[in-house]
C-alpha cells in the first residue's frame, strides 16, 4: 500500500481493501496488520457512481490528450489567470504528502504508536520529507547524524563544454541515491534515498523536493546559530518547516488553484461538507476521501507542458534545446535513468526506460540542475533582479480538461511497471487511467456530487462543449447521454474550472470546495497545525512581515543567493 502506482486503497468506512491489479478490481478483507498499517481512506460520496463503458473511457482519454507541442511558447495554453509552472509540482509533491504513505515501514515493523499515528494518517505534515524522524530505523538512512537531510552530488559533464558549472561535480544539486552498494538494478542503485520515492518519477518534483530538504536544512542551521541544543533542534525546525509549508499552501498554492472565495469562506468559517466538526466523535483522526485522491486532487495533470525553458543549456535557444517532459521523466531515478538517450534514437522515445537495467549515470548530470527563476516569480516579492525575460518563464497549462499528448504514453516507472511485461497502450495513458481507476472504486459522480453538496451542477451543454477544451464531437448521441448523467468526478472538475467565469482556470463549486475542505482538514489532522493555532504567523525572514511565499522559502533555502538558485548561469 506504500506506493499508488499498486492501486490499493484501504476505505475505512467500508471495512475492506480494494485493489487493482492488471486492469481487474479485488475487494477483500484486511487482516489485522493491514488494517494498522493501512493509510485511511474514506468514501465522501452517499451514491456510488455507475461507470462508464470502458469504450466510452477510451474515446474519452483520447478527447483529453490531444494538446501538442505548445512548449515552444511559453505563454501558450495558459489562458484565464496564468499560473508560474512551478505551482504544478508543488502540487505534486503535496499529493505525496496527503494520499499515501510515506514511511516505508514494513509489516511488522516496530513503530510506537504515535509515530504510526503521525507516518500514517492523511495529514499535511510533511512525512514524505521527514519520514518518522532521524531517531526511527526505517528513516535514519535519509538524515546526516546531527539532523541534516541528505543531499546528494550531480555528475559533471562535459556538455555543454564552454560550462564549468555543468561540467564538474555539484555537491548538493542532487538527491541523495542508494549507490551502486546496494547491488541489485540500475534502477535499484539510482534509487533515491527519500521516504517516498514518488518524489523522484520527473525531475519538475525532485528538485522542488530538494528545494524542501535544504529548506530544513537551513532552518536547523539557524537554530544552531541561536544556540538551540541538538537533542532539541530538530523538532523545532521541523516544526517551524511544516507551518511554514502549511502557510505557503493556504496563501499562495490555494488561492491560486481554487477560487479565492471558497478558500477564505473554508479557512475562515470552517467545513460545511468534509467531516464537519461536530458530526464526527472529538479526537477522530482525519481519513482521505477517495474523490479526493482519486479524481478532484488529479487537476494537476492539466497544468503539465510539453516542455520548459529548465535552465541556460535546456531552453529555446540554448545549446541543449528546450527540456520537454519526456526529459524530465528521463533524469529522474524512478521514472527515468538520469542518462541521455541514444544518439540514435527517435524524438522523444521513452522505451529504454522500461529497462531497470537501462542507463549508465546514477546521479544526474549537471547540466540538468534547475533553474528556479524560470518556474517561480521572484518579482511576486520585489526581486527584479531574479526575473528572468518574459519569453524564458514557464507557466502553467490552464486547469481544463485538456492534457498535453506525452502524457497519452507514460513511462512504465511511473506506475510501478517497469521490468514487467509492456501494457497495452491505453493503459500508459495518463486520462485513461484516471477514468479506468475511478470506475473500479465506483467513485461517485460529479453530478451526484454536485445534488449530495447542494452546488448547482453543470449544464449538459457546459459537459458536452466545456470552454476551449476537450472536444467531443466524436461521441455518438448515446454516449452523450451517458456522459451527462454519469460525468466522471475528475472531468467534471475541470470542465467546473474550465467554463469558471469569474476566475477562468481555477476549481470551484464541487472541485473547489472539495479541495479547500480536504486541505483543511489535512491541516488540522496534523500534529503541528496553524488551523489549530489560528494566531500562529510565519517568523522566517519573507518579502513583508507576516507573509510567507513559495518564492520566499527558495530564498531562504538557498540562502538568497542567485548563484544557488541558479547555479548554471
């Protein structure tokens, strides 16, 4: 269950385990390790919905897939309130910190119960930077004796030549990997020492997760400046990392994704629909609802390019060409073999990547180290001198219910496939399985979702034509009908953002509330917790008092240093 690519979902309120395995849905009863040891799920919707035909899936994916190469143009597929790119993997990296574990404590582990508590529940308290501590078994790997999480070093390169950076070691620009030690696979030697390895599939997510480890590795750096004890160090940093993170998702990630209204009204009034207090028993610890893990959370996969300007070698117009996704999952470990392709092989060919024996490099090369400029606006907090030209910045893809085409063919390490026989080919499409794994749950819909939540739903005009994305012209009259009163939940919230006419691309009536209302509630099941301490404000140096932003935190971690924050020039 430690890994989402398995499918595996343990719903609490229904007391069994569903999994999925080759396309093929199990329900079955938990043992009685499984059961503590098993992530929380829940089932929000009162109604199961009726899926749709897996043909009418099919046609649907394809419908979803179909944006091609706009990374060439930086402002292209962003219309509606443009989003800075690097928004699309902090989201990525909040999934894996909300819906699975991230511990990697196996069955029969030894594990205090708190600490199970805390790995364990669905909650925004960062363990899948901080696993269960330095002082556990299963995480010590992943910290330096005094507390520090480990970094790793990228490998010089002799590409392009003319760049010293990139063509000499870089202690720090990378993330700590098991090493050829370990025996076993390439794959298994690349592997990254993190407590979950999901944070390694594309490099967008490995370097933010970096970002992370040196954002508590500088906070435990102050602390120590200030004479704190080491036996008493770590925890306050990692307190003050996690309700500055919290802060970062409630002022500058939320507002940005959902509309700003629903977020104020949620963080401000409280729930009206998730485990709204009062309606459950006081201490209960907080569960994910599938719609959430299964489909509303899943809007990340819209805001994905083609490509990005990563840095001065990977851009339009550099030496290296412009960084397309396919890259990006290349120099990763555990989707990718942080090793170029053949010199001979087709644009864009990922096939290698299938291979755990693939590949030469174990660390990434350096040419390959971000350019954080390029995916955050620094301008947002007075550093000019940060903001890199207008047609050198990556925004996001506007939330709708497009994805860009790559996306229709993943590699098989992103979904736990790698070194097993290749799938059919629907089934590397990302859309496809988004719908096929909704179906399998009997998530419910989007319209009984809409009536559940008394929202006003969608027309079947707004389903059927949306605003400047999927286009459905290729269904037949009774695939319309269904469509319309069987939308899939993940569809039907970004159809919700796409036709938004007030804040064109952001998630709002179900999507929206159901989103502010998970992160709400994943802030207040955490141990520490600014929804519980409503007073608390953010201490860390910031571009104005009282404000903390993503751009603020690369700042601080990378010591406000244009050289770090961009080290290839």
């Amino acid at each position: 269950m430690h890994r989402h690519h398995r499918e595996t979902y343990y719903v609490v309120d229904e007391g069994r385990i569903l999994e999925f395995e080759q396309g093929q849905a199990i329900a079955r009863v938990p043992t009685a390790t499984e059961q503590q040891m098993a992530f929380r799920f829940s089932r929000f919707g009162k109604k199961k919905g009726l899926p749709l035909s897996e043909e009418l899936r099919a046609k649907l994916a394809a419908a979803m897939t179909t944006v091609g190469q706009e990374g060439d143009d930086p402002d292209s597929g962003a219309p509606g309130t443009p989003i800075p790119a690097g928004f699309t993997y902090l989201g990525q990296f909040v999934d894996h910190d909300l819906t699975l574990d991230r511990t990697q404590v196996g069955l029969g582990d030894p594990v205090p119960v708190e600490d199970l508590v805390q790995g364990r529940s669905p909650a925004l308290d960062l363990d899948s930077l901080y696993g269960l501590g330095p002082d556990h078994a299963g995480s010590a790997r992943f910290y330096e004796p005094d507390g520090h999480l480990k970094t790793g070093t990228t490998l010089g390169v002799p590409f392009p030549p003319e760049l010293p950076p990139a063509n000499t070691d870089q202690k720090g620009f990378d993330l700590p990997r098991a090493g050829e030690t370990v025996g076993g696979t390439r794959a298994d030697q690349r592997a990254p020492l993190i407590p979950d390895a999901r944070n390694d599939e594309n490099l967008a997510v490995g370097q933010l997760h970096l970002a992370f480890i040196r954002f508590h590795n500088r906070v435990l750096d102050r602390l120590a400046e200030r004479g704190v004890p080491e036996h008493r160090a770590f925890r306050m940093a990692r307190e003050t990392v996690i309700k500055h993170y919290q802060w970062i998702l409630r002022t500058d990630f939320l507002p940005r994704i959902v509309d700003p209204e629903i977020v104020e009204r949620v963080f401000t009034r409280g729930r009206r629909h998730f485990e709204v207090p009062g309606r459950s028993r006081p201490g209960d610890l907080p569960t994910m609802p599938i719609e959430f893990s299964v489909a509303a959370y899943r809007l990340g996969h819209s805001m994905v390019r083609t490509a990005y300007q990563w840095n001065s070698v990977f851009r339009v117009g550099g030496p290296g060409g412009i960084g397309t996704l396919g890259l990006l999952f290349r120099f990763s470990g555990t989707a990718g073999n942080l090793t170029p392709p053949a010199p001979n092989s087709p644009p864009g060919d990922l096939s290698d990547l299938d291979d755990p024996n693939a590949g030469e490099n174990l660390r990434l090369p350096s040419n390959w180290i971000v350019d954080f400029r390029r995916l955050f606006d620094f301008g947002e907090v007075g550093r000019d001198d940060l903001v890199v030209p207008k047609g050198e910045f990556n925004l996001a893809k506007r939330i709708d219910t497009l994805l860009v085409d790559p996306l229709a063919a993943l590699p098989t390490g992103t979904f736990d496939g790698r070194g097993r026989p290749a799938p059919p080919p629907i089934q590397r499409n990302l859309a496809f399985r988004n719908l096929a794994r909704a179906g399998m749950v009997e998530l419910s819909t989007g319209p009984q979702l809409a009536a559940q939540m008394r929202i006003k739903p969608l027309t079947a005009d707004q389903i059927l034509k949306g605003r400047g994305g999927a286009e459905l012209d290729g269904l037949t009259p009774a695939e319309r009908e269904s469509l319309v009163a069987h939308t899939p939940l993940w569809f039907y919230i970004l159809r919700e953002a796409e036709v938004n006419e007030r804040h064109p691309g952001r998630l709002t009536g179900v999507g929206g509330t159901l989103v502010a209302e998970v992160f709400h509630r994943a802030m207040e099941g955490s141990r520490t917790s600014i929804v519980k301490h409503p007073g608390w404000r953010p201490s860390l140096p910031s571009h104005r008092k009282g404000a903390f932003t993503m751009a603020d935190m690369l700042l601080f971690a990378f010591e406000d240093d244009a050289d770090l924050l961009n080290p290839l020039g």
